[in-house]
C-alpha cells in the first residue's frame, strides 16, 4: 500500500516534445509553412568562430523574439 521513498525516486516518465503541443497549434503551422533556414547564413559575419564562448544558436534567438512577438511579449525575461 505504501512505497518507501527510495521505490517512488526511482520512477520515471518519457514524455516526448511532440505530445506536449497540439497537432493545429499555431506555432506548428508556422514551423511547417515558413522557412528559416536563411537566418544562419544571413547573421554569420556577427558571429566570431574561433573567439569567446559559444554562442547561443542564433536561429533559437530569431525564433523566441518572433514568438515573442506574436504572443505580445514585451521582454525577454517575460
């Protein structure tokens, strides 16, 4: 009836990214009618590949200022 505290740590659950998001989800029809495969090459002069710390892929950067925008985010920490 009841489970020891190590028998409950020892349980996992998969859970996979595409049951998480509604298949007519809007930004699912974005993904699928716009193509972003632009951004890499058009942003690659901004960024130094043998200089610093890795950066932050810049297409992630493009998407979640666009998503920002779309749901009227206002800034990033939001």
């Amino acid at each position: 009836m009841f489970q020891s505290k190590t028998e409950r740590q020892n349980e996992f659950e998969m859970v996979a990214i595409e049951e998480l998001v509604p298949e007519d989800h809007l930004l699912r029809k974005i993904d699928q009618y716009i193509d972003f495969s632009f951004i890499p090459e058009k942003v690659r002069p901004y960024y130094s590949e043998d200089n610093g710390r890795p950066s932050l892929d810049p297409l992630v950067l493009f998407k979640m200022m666009f998503i920002g925008y779309i749901y009227g985010v206002r800034s990033e920490r939001e």
